[in-house]
C-alpha cells in the first residue's frame, strides 16, 4: 500500500512535469507562430511603396520556431539522456536546413527588391536586363553553396562524419581522377557560367543570331542558356558556346539598328526619285526612328543597277518591319510610276545593228 502510494506520487510528479513542460513548449510554439504573420505584415506595409514583399520567408521563418522551441525547452523535460542526444541532434539539423532555407528565400526577397527598381518592358532596359541577368546567376551560384555548405555541416554534427569524410577522400584514388575527367566538362560549363556573369557578352533579352538563327535570351542558368527563336522555337546553348564561338548580339551596348534593303532596277532609271519616295514612306511610319535613311548605287552590272535602300529603327523587330515595309512600298512605286526601269534584258538582232528590249 505504502509502495503504491509513492509510485503514485514519483508518477504524478513526472506527469505534471511533463505537462508543465509540454504546456510551455506549446505556449512558446504558439506565440513564436502567431506572431511572425504579423510581422510580416508590418514589415511589408512599411515597404509597400518599394514593392518588395516579405512572405517568401514566412515558411523557412516557421520551420525555424521547431528545432528553436525544442532546444530551449529540451533540458526541462525528464527524458532519458541518449533519448535527449537522440532528440537534439535532430533539432540541430532540422535548424541548419531551415536557416539554409531561410538565406535561400532572403535572397529571393533582395532579388525582388533589386528588380523592383528596374524595368524590362522599358524601351531602354540594358541597365534592367544586365541586372537581371547577374542576379539570376548569382542565384543559382548561391543555392549551390548554401546546399553543399549544409549538407556539409550537417555530416560534421554526426560523430563518425569526419570518419567517413576522410575515408572517402582516402579510397577516392583512380575513380577520383576519373570523376574529376568525366566532370572537367561540366566544371569549364560552370565557370564558363560565372563568367559571363562577370564579363556579360550575353543578358536576359538580349537580341542573338546563333547558329544562323535569330532570337532572344530567354534564360541563363548555370551551364545553359535558352534561346527564344522569332518562330517561338528554344535553342538551348551550353554556356561554353559563348566563349569559345562568335556570335552576333545585336543589343550589346544599345538595341537600335540600320536595316537594308536591296533594289535592282534598268540603267535609266532616275535615283532621285526613289530617294525623294524612300523619304515619304519612312515619315508616315512609326518603324522609323529618324535617324538614317538614304538610298545609293552599291553595284552596277551589265543588266541592272544594284541600289541599296539604308533605314534606321530603335530595334532589331522594328527594323525587320520597316525594311518589309519599304521593300514594298519601293516596289509599288516602281510599278505605279516607273515599270519602264524594271530590271530589262537587251538583246542585238542578227539582222540590225540595232537593240530590243526583254522584258
């Protein structure tokens, strides 16, 4: 009787502790949780002007409160100790991934914060585009350290991790020499990455012919870049290509461009009057961004004059359209007003001295 009196009060003793315990540990949980949405959105009405937003880090800021509330109130509870070992060497690597996560996501919110300041539907948007695109490589650099740094603390908090770390490095011999050849590869594509980051022969948007094809960067990643094709069409380019390959970027230092068109017209055919036309059309056009156009005698056969039609536009699309355009409005012209200096065929007769035209 006597015994069972005092296992009864040992066992209550433990309950209460334990309750006590578990009472605090989900008070401090609850609180902790209740009060970053607030924050939050404190934090981002004090930023709204700004457009930067917060809630990115809400969830790593969450998954924080966890191994944070355990390991406070862990010496609280009566638990056994390697129960207590056992219990907080998982709290130690649930909060390196969290604060992995949590770095992750601040990043992103100064992405967003940079990116807010810049805009890439502008007309002029080299400056946006050149940030975009280091920010987006530097993103990319980043998710790799901050994994490879915590999957590495993560092997130091286990007793035999550095055990099995030196073993590792110690057994590597010829299978490492042949990973590192199999990887010299994918490691020049890396750094080929971090270098166009630095040095920037290619941004987000920017205008590309590559491998006779004409588009827009579309992505850079680490050891790619997609190219969106005029015919929405990607090509996908390892990053290596840049370096090693020329290429034409049309948006290198600005997007305008001068734009041609070719005409081939009879020897009698007066110049003057396609300029004074080429004139006419480029004024009542949007395309043009008045700056060039002109007309000259590039070549001279023994058939045709070749004359070549310069025009300027703010872009390589609306230089496209305005080079369609005179095209056109020339070749209309020339019919409507002169179809006489049509290209022509002359032609001697064997029983005259003199010459017929072919049409």
């Amino acid at each position: 009787m006597i015994s069972s009196i005092q296992n009864f009060i040992a066992n209550g003793g433990l309950m209460m502790k334990l309750a006590a315990s578990g009472l605090m540990f989900g008070g401090f949980y609850l609180a902790l949780r209740f009060f970053i949405k607030p924050f939050l959105n404190h934090v981002n009405r004090s930023y709204e002007d700004t457009e930067i937003n917060f809630d990115p880090i809400q969830g790593p800021l969450r998954a924080l409160i966890m191994p944070f509330v355990v390991l406070v109130t862990l010496p609280f509870l009566d638990v056994e100790t390697y129960l207590n070992q056992a219990i907080s060497h998982v709290m130690q690597i649930w909060l390196i991934i969290s604060i992995s996560w949590l770095s992750m996501r601040l990043f992103q919110v100064f992405k967003a914060a940079i990116l807010s300041r810049y805009h890439m539907d502008a007309k002029d948007n080299l400056k946006a585009r050149q940030i975009s695109t280091q920010l987006m490589v530097m993103q990319r650099v980043l998710v790799i350290v901050v994994v490879v740094l915590a999957i590495s603390i993560i092997l130091l908090t286990f007793d035999k991790g550095r055990e099995i770390g030196l073993s590792l490095l110690a057994s590597a011999g010829i299978a490492g020499v042949i990973i590192g050849l199999a990887a010299q590869r994918s490691l020049a594509t890396l750094f080929a990455g971090i270098q166009l980051a630095i040095t920037q022969p290619i941004r987000i948007d920017d205008v590309v012919i590559i491998e006779k094809e004409w588009g827009r960067i579309e992505e850079i990643t680490l050891t790619y870049a997609v190219v969106r094709i005029w015919d929405q069409r990607r090509l996908v380019v390892p990053l290596t290509y840049f370096i090693e390959t020329p290429f034409q970027n049309w948006t290198r230092t600005t997007a305008d461009m001068l734009g041609t068109v070719y005409l081939y017209v009879d020897y009698q055919m007066p110049i003057d009057a396609l300029r004074e036309e080429l004139q006419n059309i480029v004024k009542g056009s949007d395309l043009w961004d008045q700056r060039v156009a002109s007309i000259v005698v590039t070549n001279a056969t023994e058939r045709t004059v070749e004359l070549r039609a310069l025009i300027s536009a703010e872009n390589s699309s609306n230089a496209w359209d305005l080079r369609c355009l005179v095209r056109e409005q020339l070749i209309k012209f020339l019919h409507a007003k002169y179809p006489d200096s049509l290209p022509r065929v002359r032609m001697e007769s064997e029983n005259s001295t003199s010459f017929a035209d072919v049409d």
